[in-house]
C-alpha cells in the first residue's frame, strides 16, 4: 500500500472489550520491553476486576469501563490508539485506521466483538442495547415512556425485562419458553413467577425425576404484575462500543414514567412482521390507542408502544477486516480460528465473538458469545502468540475442556456446566430434576449413565461436585434417581 506506516509494533489487537484487553495485558507482561499498540474506537476499554477462579473451570468476575490511561500507566510498553479500523493489509502487515494513520504489526489479533442484529436500521424508534451509550439512552427514554416492547429471549432481554419498572412491557419471544438459549422450559417456568412477584415464597422441595415440560399454548400470551399470579394462562401451564458489563443494568435506573413496579406480559411463538409509526394510519387498527410507533406480530397482533427495544443477538463484526483479504469465515459470520487462535491469514489472530471456534471441541464445550469465552479467548490468544514468537509448544488451554458459566437471571444464580440443555445428544440422554419453589432449580443431563450436563439454579452449592462428576464421567448408573434426593448430602458422597 502506498502510504506511510506511522509505526511498526510487534504486536497490535484491535478492540478494547474483554477479548481485546485480556490479549493486550498478556502481551505486555510477557513482553515487557516490547511495543504493543491496543487500537480501539472508544474512550474507555473494558476491564476484569473481582476476578475469582470458582472451581477448576468455573470462573466469576465483574466486568468495569475504565479510562485507557489506566492500562497505559499499568504497561509503559503500550501504546493505545483511539480510532476504529478502516481497513486491514494483511500483505503488508498493515491496519488502516478512520482517521488516515497507517501501523504496521508483526503479529495482529482481531478482538472487535459482535454488532447487534437490529430488527431495522433506521427506525428511531427500534434501539438496541449493546453497549454504554445505547444503554444510557435506554434509560433517558424509558425515563418518559409508560409501554416498551421488548423483542428477543437471549441474556439482555432476560435481564432487561426483570429490571424494568414503572413501566408496561410487553416481551416477545419466538420460542415456546422464556431464555431458550441458557435452559429449558422447565427452568422457565421456574423463574416466570420472578416476573410478577415482589418476594418469591419458599416452599417444601418436590421433586420431579422425569421430566414433563409445561408451557403455554402455541402462540399464548402470560401477563406478570407485582400483586399477582398470571393473567391469560392456557391450561395445563405452571406457575458498536464494547459489549456491556454482565451487571451493566447495576447503577442506572430503569424506572418508566408509571408508578406501577412491574408488569410484564410475555407473547410466546411469535416474531415481528412489520413495525410503523403514528403516521402509517393505514396499517393501525382502531382498538391499539395512539402510540409513537405499533408493532404486528406473526401471530396478527399489532401493539403500540413508546420504543421497541431490540434484543435479538448479534452479529461478528468483521466487516473492516474482509476487504481486500482472504479470510475463511464461518456460517455464523465470525472469522475461523483453529486451535491457536489463528484465522486463515498468516499472522493474524482473533479471539471473542468476533471468531468461531472451528476445532474439533471437546465433548462437554460449545462456543456461546459470552464474557467468560470472550476473556478466555483473549488470554489464550495473547499466550499462543507468545509461543508463536518464541517458538514453544502451548496446548489447548483446560477451559475448553467443558462450558461453564455463572450468571445471574431474576436474581438467581444460574451455572450452567457442559451439554446443559443437551446440545446435539439427540435422543441419547436422561434428565433428572428437582425443583423447590422459589428456591432452586437442578437439572442434570445424563448420557449413558454418565453426567454430561447441568443447571443449577439458587444457592444450590452443587458445582463443583457436578464439575468433577461431568469431567471424571463416573458412572452413575448405580445411584439412580437418588442423584438429586434432597435427603442426601451429594457433595459428601463424592468428595
């Protein structure tokens, strides 16, 4: 390319997210006197703090934006360039960033997250939550608003909709249970109580060792208010900056302009057709009252609301990096990386959402966008070009042994552990479940008599005995239905 490198580092990693600052704060303490250039687009850089390894591959941390002079004062041999990526060189080992400059690397490691996948771009009032500034202009208009619709069943919906008060919300799920990508319907209906409830009550534990599902009927709708039970039940039912922090909705207040506390009706099996505004009087029916912007589902609703809020995934952010070069993406849009954390261009790494894991996994992980992934990939990408570097073997780091998170929904903890909604074990698998009300929930996926999976919902203190259970694959065949008996003290048991 014609222009002028402004500088050569030894290494560059773009994006300051958790992927990007992990691989960056491993680069340079193990590279001390070496220049390391962090290029991002924001002001601030996401950073790990309270980090606390839990168990063998259970790990807890909060996540926290800081000033990119912090990680400057920490690491004298880094440099941190404040502008997003133009375009990338990979043949002259070059990146191009929006403000004319030209840096070259030596070995470069693409960290720049996932986008939101919008419902539509350009409607102002669809917004989507992903970052700080999105989630700071969510609270100035939910602060006038009296109904939002919220459209998605991943993470930041289920957070999103648990925190919201003052404020009708009507949520839209495509799938026949709420939070299909973290657990069952079972577990669902659990924490469904959570959304009309002030305090859950505790009562005796009953267990359930096979396993029923029980939701709404097709297309149903469940209504939750804080002074009662669901309304509008079927039968047979019960009871582009950086990504934001796991607690990103701690701190802001997300009150609507009602003095209700929470009401939330959920609309299961269904999708958005189409979304208009006031002005499209054509489209809006006589009975939805006047609102800014209406709604129509596929199940032929249309609903009016102040803002439509967008929680329907994301999409790799590679957009930058694809011109001109060759890079081998995969179905889901990320960049390949192999077990090295190297895509298919030389010298170019990717770590985070922005990449898909494409080496044979382990039997016990899946690649799910998520904090712990994106911190783990960071690290290990930043150790496997140091071995690059310095020509030493590094193996597949334990973490990718077995899938494992912490979270929180409702204000449950949550821990997921391995195939825990018994990911691509077909009909090959057994659940055993126990269930107390407003307390816990436990699920185990047995394949073969061997623990595969599990969900642990409450301050249920099963983890890590699960952990070792789902990594030795002891057979457990004898224990039978006994494996979740209330009465019994498993973690002594296997101890």
């Amino acid at each position: 390319m014609a222009e002028r490198k402004e500088k050569t580092f030894k290494f560059v990693v773009v994006g300051g997210g958790i992927a990007g600052v992990t691989c960056v704060e491993q680069l340079s303490s193990n590279f001390p006197s070496t220049d390391v250039a962090l290029i991002t687009a924001g002001r601030h850089i996401k950073a790990v703090t309270n980090y606390k390894q839990v168990s063998k591959t259970l790990e807890e941390f909060d996540v926290l934006e800081r000033p990119s002079s912090v990680l400057e004062e920490k690491f004298p041999n880094l440099t941190v360039i404040h502008s997003a990526v133009k375009s990338l060189h990979t043949e002259s080992h070059s990146v191009e960033t929006a403000d004319g400059r030209v840096f070259g690397y030596e070995k470069l490691c693409i960290c720049s997250g996932a986008r939101p996948k919008l419902l539509t771009q350009d409607n102002p009032y669809v917004l989507g939550i992903r970052d700080t500034d999105s989630a700071q202009e969510f609270q100035k208009r939910l602060s006038k608003a009296k109904r939002i619709v919220v459209v998605g069943n991943g993470g930041i919906a289920l957070e999103l909709v648990y925190e919201v008060e003052g404020c009708e919300v009507i949520w839209v799920v495509k799938d026949k249970a709420i939070g299909n990508t973290f657990f069952d319907a079972g577990a669902a209906q659990f924490l469904i109580p959570s959304l009309g409830a002030d305090k859950l009550e505790v009562s005796a534990p009953c267990r359930r060792t096979r396993y029923t599902t029980e939701e709404p009927a097709s297309g149903g709708a469940q209504t939750f208010t804080a002074d009662a039970t669901p309304r509008g039940q079927s039968s047979g039912t019960v009871g582009p900056g950086s990504a934001l922090g796991p607690d990103w909705h701690q701190g802001i207040v997300l009150h609507g302009a009602e003095q209700v506390s929470r009401c939330v009706s959920v609309e299961y099996q269904c999708e958005v057709k189409q979304i208009f505004t006031s002005e499209d009087q054509t489209l809006k029916p006589e009975s939805v009252g006047s609102w800014p912007v209406y709604i129509q589902l596929t199940n032929d609703k249309t609903l009016g609301c102040d803002f439509v809020v967008s929680a329907t995934g994301v999409v790799p952010n590679t957009e930058p990096f694809l011109h001109g070069n060759s890079f081998a993406l995969v179905g889901d849009g990320g960049l390949q990386v192999d077990d090295h954390m190297r895509t298919s261009e030389p010298d170019v790494y990717a770590a985070g959402d922005v990449c898909t894991a494409c080496w044979e996994h382990s039997p016990l992980w899946q690649q799910m966008r998520l904090w712990t992934q994106a911190r783990q990939m960071g690290w290990y990408a930043g150790r496997c070009i140091a071995a690059d570097v310095l020509s030493e073997p590094v193996d597949l780091d334990f973490c990718f042994e077995l899938f494992s998170h912490i979270t929180k929904f409702f204000n449950y903890k949550v821990v997921l552990l391995g195939k825990f909604n018994a990911q691509g074990l077909g009909s090959d698998h057994e659940l055993l479940v126990r269930c107390t009300k407003g307390q816990e929930y436990i699920k185990v996926v047995l394949s073969r008599g061997r623990m595969v999976g599990a969900v642990l919902i409450g301050e249920t203190n099963l983890e890590e005995t699960f952990e070792n259970l789902i990594l030795n694959q002891m057979d457990l065949t004898p224990y039978g239905e006994e494996l979740l008996n209330p009465n019994i003290d498993i973690e002594d048991y296997f101890d």
